[in-house]
C-alpha cells in the first residue's frame, strides 16, 4: 500500500507534467499566432502597396489625359489660351505682391 507521501508525490509529478505540457501548447499557440499575425501582416502590406500602384496609374493616366486636352484646346484657341495664361500669372503675381 502506497503511503501518503508517496500519493503526493505522484500527485506532484502528474501536476508537474501537465504544467509542462500546457507551457509547451502555449509556446506553441504563441508561435502560430506570430505566425499568422506575419502572414496577414504580409498580404495587408501587399494589398496596400498593390492599392498605391494602382492609384498612381490612375493618377498618371488621367494627368496625361489632361495634358493631351490641354494642348488640343491651346491648338484649337491660341489667343484664348494666351490670354487664360496671362490672366493666371497676373492674378498669382497680385497675390503675391500683397504679401
């Protein structure tokens, strides 16, 4: 017959084992977390910079686009676009000025 010190004892090393094995399951849970915290961290960043070149695209095409109307209304209305530019640059000049 086994004696109560040797039932806490044996109660001792089961407690022991099952710290153990918990310590381990949550290093392990903790690695995975880290682990999929990385991932989406990951994808996010490549949406955003994915989401920054596609703005820049569009940012680029309609900038070209403005140019291309730009230039076509200066051939088609030289003196008006003159004008326009003069008007411009007398207006920033004034403001300017008052400073």
């Amino acid at each position: 017959m086994k004696t109560a010190n040797e039932h806490a004892h044996e109660d001792y090393d089961a407690l022991k084992a099952t710290i153990e094995k918990l310590s381990n399951d949550v290093a392990a849970l903790s690695h995975s977390l880290a682990e999929a915290v990385k991932v989406s961290a990951g994808r996010a960043a490549n949406d955003i910079r994915d989401g920054v070149k596609s703005a820049a695209n569009g940012i680029g095409e309609k900038g070209k686009a403005s140019q291309e109307a730009i230039e076509q209304t200066v051939r088609e209305r030289p003196f008006q676009s003159l004008l326009a530019a003069f008007s411009v640059g007398l207006l920033i000049a004034l403001l300017f000025k008052k400073r």
